[in-house]
C-alpha cells in the first residue's frame, strides 16, 4: 500500500496482542431500547465524546431528552445534539474530505463561528494543560492543507483494500491518532477523530460498527488516553510514531466493556 501518514510498521506488534475482533465484532447486539426515532448508542457515542472534551452531560438525562423527549437547559444539550446529528450523518454517507468537512460543520454549531465549521484552521494550534502550560503544538498552519491532503489520501487507499478485522481496528485507530495530532479544525477535533475511527470501521465492515462503544472505552480511561497520546511527542514536527502502540492497543478494549 502506497502510505503517507499512516503508516503499518506496528502491525505485526499489534497483532500479536489483538485477535478474534470478526467474532466479537459480529457478537453486537443493538440495545432494545433503539427504535426508528432513537438510537441508544449513538447517544451512547455522543454523551462520552462529549464528557471526554470537557461537557457536564449524563448518559441517563440525555437518554431522557432524545428517548421521551423530556426536555432540559438548551445549553445542558446542545453540542451533544449537534453531535448526535452528525453521527446520524456519517451513518448515511460515505467517509469523503466533503463528507468529513460537512461532518464537522453539524459536531460545531456551538462550538465554532460558522466560517470556522468544516474549515481547515489558519492559525497555529495549541493544547494546553487545565494550568496553562502547552501540552502539544499541532501542524503548522502553513502545513495542514498538505498533511490533510496526505491523511485524505491515505484513508482513500485504505477503504480501497481488502482488511482483515484486525487490520480494520489498527488502521481506524491509527487513522483517529493522525488527524489528532495534525488538529485540522479550530476546535472540535477530538468529537471529529472518534466519529472518524467508528466511520471508517462502518465502511470497512458495516452498521454494527456504530453500536460499538469506543467513545465510552476512551472516557473511562481518558488519562491513558491522553497519556498515550502524549507519548509520541511534543510537537507535530517531532512527532515519533513507534510510540503509537499504546493508543492502537485501546480500541479493541471496547470489547471488554
């Protein structure tokens, strides 16, 4: 495969410690609560990306407002409405840059301006720590035109193979971790990346992806999630990604749930 970015040089690693995913992949169930009109685990999806990045949302209330329509503070729910609908969204598209872009417009509707929603940023990107101090420096403005191009032209080689499920989960990981660190948006980058990792496992082995519930695994480890993403490196330039084993390992730990 013709890889820019996205690279299979922990693979071999990987599947030495991850195996039978087609049977557990296939043992999914959707929840009997899900109906025409609800979908528990995409709400499932949406509350713990959005508790991941910070949001004081409960499962059992936002269930209570999309389920039965009870009906709370617009600014309790809001971002996790907006990226409720861009789950139902990926559900009915295919993984395309166009698709992506109008993706993130709908996760960002509270979030960003509208010039900023499905835009690539203009600025420099930072991440910092909760006291201020600068945790990460993503792709430099000048670059995330030519990384984005590079990330979209890999993800297109990818759907185009034929993948084991094993590989499937590597790659979608993988996939999440890259456009992390490139940090594309001026906000909303984490919401996008997890929506990204379940849509391409869609693509690649079906509508039981979206019940799997990843976003959930990540929130209930979220410091190892963010040590793990730590663990390659400070700066974009600089990034060493032999270190990425950790964070490809913690996808398949959503079976365990």
């Amino acid at each position: 495969m013709n890889l820019q970015l996205i690279k299979p040089d922990l693979l071999s690693l990987y599947l030495l410690q991850v195996q039978a995913l087609q049977a557990k992949f296939d043992a999914l169930k959707e929840a009997e609560t899900s109906t025409d009109a609800f979908s528990f685990y995409t709400s499932v999806a949406s509350v713990y990306s959005s508790k991941i990045e910070g949001e004081d949302i409960e499962l059992d209330s936002y269930i209570k407002h999309k389920a039965m329509g009870i009906a709370f503070q617009p600014d309790y729910t809001k971002k996790t409405d907006d990226l409720y609908e861009a789950y139902l969204f990926a559900q009915q598209h295919d993984l395309t840059p166009t698709h992506i872009a109008q993706a993130h417009q709908l996760l960002a509707k509270n979030i960003v301006s509208p010039h900023h929603q499905g835009a690539l940023r203009t600025q420099n990107m930072y991440v910092t720590t909760d006291d201020g101090r600068i945790e990460y420096v993503a792709a430099s403005p000048f670059e995330v035109k030519q990384e984005m191009a590079k990330w979209y032209a890999d993800v297109a080689v990818l759907l185009n193979q034929a993948l084991s499920a094993e590989e499937v989960f590597y790659y979608a990981a993988y996939i999440h971790l890259v456009f992390v660190k490139i940090h594309p948006w001026t906000d909303g980058n984490g919401r996008c990346a997890r929506l990204i990792e379940k849509w391409f496992i869609a693509q690649k082995m079906g509508a039981k992806a979206w019940l799997l519930q990843s976003e959930k695994n990540y929130y209930l480890h979220h410091g190892l999630y963010y040590q793990n993403l730590r663990k390659l490196g400070m700066e974009y330039e600089q990034l060493d990604y032999a270190q990425a084993l950790p964070f490809l390992l913690m996808l398949p730990k959503t079976f365990e749930l």
